[in-house]
C-alpha cells in the first residue's frame, strides 16, 4: 500500500513537471529585458550614494556648492530634466523600446532622504567605488509597492571635475521581488550650458553609447 501511495505522488510530480518548468520559463521570459515587447518602467537616477570628485568650491558657478544644495535643487532637477526633455533624453531608444512608463517615486523618496557630509571628496578613488554587492543592496531599499515587471535606473557611482564625466551604474531589476537582472557599470561624458545642463549631459551620453551597446549586451 505504501509502495503504491510512493508511487502515485512520483507519477504525479513526473506528470505536474512540465507545467511547472513552464511556469517558471514563462515567469523568466517576462523578465527578458533585451525583449522588446516586454514593458519597462523607468525609475529615474539614484543619487544617494553619488561623490563629487573635487572641492566644493570647484563645483560652484559663483559660490560654493553645498551637499543639502545637491539633494534638494540638483537631484530633483536632473530626474525631471530627464522626463521634461524626452527627444533629448532618449531613455526608450537606449534600450530599444518604442515607449516606457516613467515613474520615478521610489528613486526620488531615496534622494530626497540623502544627508551625507562627505558627499564632495578629493579622493580620486571615489569616483568608482561601489560594486554590483553595494548595487543590490541599493535596491533593496526602494519603495516599489505593488509594483511588478522590469525596472530600468542609473545608479549615480561619482561625478569627477577633472575628467568632466560620471560614473553610473546601468540597472535593470525584478520590481516584484528587488533582484537585479543586469548591472553594468557606464560613464558619460559631461557637456551643456550650466551647471545643470552640464552634467545632464552625462547621463544623455550613457543613453546615447547604450542605444549602440544594448543589443549587444544580451
């Protein structure tokens, strides 16, 4: 009797066992992101654990720059420049989508609670200093609710005055479960009028050099 109970729940499982690896196939191809009919959201650039390489003082048009001037003008400014400028910022062609869902609230709850003192550093070094680890527990972090499907930011690595370029960290994740799918580490080169315009235009060089990258990165 035990035998034929044994044998009737291994029958069962031999049975289930294609549906469930199709199941599972089919919940890994929705996370596809090199598949372009698979939607994604995008949620802004991460700033929170960004260093300005350089003093403050370098960084200023005509007065010094100050870490709670960062958060509260800049970091907001350079996530709606993104969303108010879409033909200069082509966040849809850099990964070979027609459109996106913008939704940027959980990266903005992040930078808005940013309060580091240190955040100007003449560290040459911290202009790379996060890893894919650091990445993950980045995200980890967010706020993403009920949200589901593939999500698409930069994470703000670190902004040198001498190179005049940053450093970002190009992330697709699992919004349901905050895994990351990719993680690839990109720099831009900064250009544009003003302060603002000028390191905007690092991110609208990552965008540019991904649209070229993206395809083949699969």
């Amino acid at each position: 009797m035990k035998n034929f109970i044994l044998n009737s729940r291994l029958f069962m499982v031999v049975l289930l066992l294609p549906f469930i690896t199709s199941n599972l196939f089919a919940q890994n191809a929705k996370l596809d992101i090199f598949d372009n009919k698979n939607q994604v959201t995008w949620l802004g650039v991460d700033f929170s654990e960004v260093r300005f390489v350089g003093p403050a003082s370098d960084w200023g048009d005509a007065i010094v720059k100050t870490p709670t001037e960062m958060r509260d003008k800049y970091f907001p400014a350079w996530n709606d420049l993104i969303l108010n400028e879409p033909n200069a910022f082509k966040v849809a062609d850099a990964i070979n989508r027609s459109e996106i869902i913008n939704d940027i609230s959980a990266i903005t709850t992040v930078n808005n609670k940013t309060d580091k003192k240190d955040i100007f550093t003449e560290d040459i070094s911290s202009y790379q200093s996060l890893n894919e680890s650091a990445v993950a527990r980045m995200v980890k972090k967010y706020n993403l609710k009920d949200k589901n499907g593939i999500g698409f930011l930069l994470i703000a690595e670190g902004m040198s005055k001498g190179k005049n370029e940053a450093s970002y960290w190009v992330t697709f994740i699992d919004m349901h479960s905050k895994e990351v799918i990719l993680t690839k580490r990109m720099t831009g080169k900064a250009s544009g009028f003003g302060f603002r315009n000028y390191w905007a235009g690092s991110i609208k060089s990552v965008f540019k050099s991904m649209k070229k990258e993206f395809k083949h990165w699969e």
